[in-house]
C-alpha cells in the first residue's frame, strides 16, 4: 500500500515522469526475474519466470510505446 506521502509525490508527476518511474521499475523487476531463472532448478518453476519474463517484457514494451507517444505530444 502506497504511503499518503508517496501518493502525494506520484500524484504531482507528469505523465511522463510517471512512465518512466514505471519503466524503472520494471527493468528491476525483470532483473529480478532474470536472477530467479539463474537459481531455478524445477522445471515448474523455470516455466513460471519464463512467463514472468514474458509478461514484464510486454510490460516494457508498452510503455517504451506509451513514453514514445507523450513525448511526441
């Protein structure tokens, strides 16, 4: 759950500034995912970060496009 302080900065972002904590965000994550697939030994759980990879991927794909669009604005 967000803090009252932290809503208060997040509400106060530009759209593009908030695509881009997003996109950090994101690439943390996908680091993260990456790091799980290094230490997975079961093939379920390989299967699952692959998914996860996929899915954070898409994500960073989307919002590259959507970064891309403000800016043009």
């Amino acid at each position: 759950m967000y803090s009252t302080q932290l809503y208060k900065r997040l509400k106060n972002m530009s759209e593009e500034e908030l695509i881009k904590k997003e996109l950090e965000e994101t690439r943390l994550q996908i680091k993260v995912a990456y790091f799980k697939l290094s230490q997975a030994t079961d093939v379920m759980l390989v299967e699952s970060v692959v998914l996860e990879l996929k899915s954070l991927e898409t994500k960073h794909d989307y919002l590259l496009k959507r970064l891309k669009e403000v800016n043009e604005k």
